[in-house]
C-alpha cells in the first residue's frame, strides 16, 4: 500500500483516480487543485507519493515540483497529465519527477507506475519515452524556449499570467529584485524587446495557451 497525495484541478479527476487507487489497495491521503496549498498538506501529511496533474488552472504543476525539490520533501511525485510537450516531459523530470503518464493511458499502466515509482524507479508511460527523445532533438532554433532554464519557463508563464514581480517573488520564494534580473536576462536570450512580445512567442512555441496556462 503506498500513501498517494493528489493534485488536480478537476474534482471529478480526482475522484475516478481515488477510487481506481484505493481498489488497488492504496490510501489517498490528501487531495487539493492549488499548488501552494498542496504544498502545506503534503509537507503535514507526509505522503509517500505525490500523483500531479501539469495543468492547474491558472498555474503549472512544475510550479510544485519546483517547490517540492527546493523543501527536499522526502516524497517522490508522478506526472499524470493530458500534456504531451515534449519540453513538458523533459522540464518535469529535471525538476524531480520520477514518472509522467499521459492521461487516458489503461488503468493499469497508471498503477504500474505507482508501484514503480513509489520504489524509486522511472517510469514512462506509453509514448512518453518518444516525446523525451524528440525534446532531447529539439534545437534552441525549432524551440528558442529550450534556451531557458526550467526556473526561467516558470517565470515566463508567471509573467505572461500578468503577475508582478512582487507576486512572482512571493510565489516562488525569491526577491522582487531577483525576478526583475530573470525576467531581464531570460528576454535578453529570446530577443524579444518587451511583454506582448513575450506574450506572443510564448503562446507560438507552446509553453503557455491563449489564456496563459
């Protein structure tokens, strides 16, 4: 039995999820759809897995990885998302993730990786080992975004989401300053002058959709 905390945006996600876990003999422990609110359950609860949706409404789910791995919670955590950006899949493992599952995959793959990952082991779900290889090809020409850090994407999404830095800073434990200087020199390496124009390519490479998220 492995003690499994959920995070997805969508109620009845979440539902079909406890039930397909808890038939299998696992224990959900915890459920929430805001990062940061995931973050002060799991740090109290102590789950042993973290099952993590990368889409969260307005925010992202690197955005707790990113969080869980600056804590160093002992806890390992295991995408599950309808997401299939190759950069998304690259960019969640560098942050920690020890699996990613396509949304949609068999139940019993979506177990599988439970079980692998609650043992420490990678695990990719079906076609997800392509999109690895095709984010590994990928060139700062075919995506200038490859250019970032991790740490740099976020911030990209944050800004596009119309935060300050200020309210970036408080999100992501840093100074207002320190945003200033990422958000400067991450624009200074996509050549892009000003904020629409961010805006724009970010939305053209797929790092964020019309709406930002």
């Amino acid at each position: 039995m492995t003690r499994i905390y959920l995070v997805d945006d969508h109620a009845i996600v979440r539902d079909g999820l406890r039930a397909v876990l808890q038939a299998a003999g696992h224990e959900v422990v915890g459920e929430q759809e805001h990062p940061d609110a995931a973050l002060a359950e799991i740090t109290a609860l102590e789950p042993e897995l973290v099952l993590l949706d990368m889409s969260l409404g307005p925010h992202s789910g690197l955005e707790l990885l990113s969080a869980l791995r600056l804590r160093a919670l002992p806890v390992r955590t295991l995408v599950l998302t309808m997401s299939a950006l190759p950069r998304n899949v690259s960019e969640a493992l560098q942050l920690g993730a020890l699996g990613y599952v396509l949304k949609g995959s068999p139940a019993r793959d979506l177990l599988q990786a439970v079980e692998a990952v609650t043992r420490g082991q990678r695990h990719l779900g079906p076609g997800v080992a392509d999109l690895m290889v095709q984010a590994m090809a990928t060139t700062p020409r075919d995506d200038p975004m490859a250019a970032l850090s991790p740490r740099e994407r976020q911030i990209v999404r944050l800004v596009v989401q119309g935060r300050s830095s200020a309210a970036i800073g408080q999100q992501l434990h840093l100074s207002p300053k320190t945003v200033d200087t990422y958000r400067s020199r991450l624009m200074a390496k996509l050549g892009v002058p000003d904020v629409p124009s961010l805006v724009r390519l970010a939305v053209r490479t797929g790092l964020v959709d019309d709406n930002g998220q």
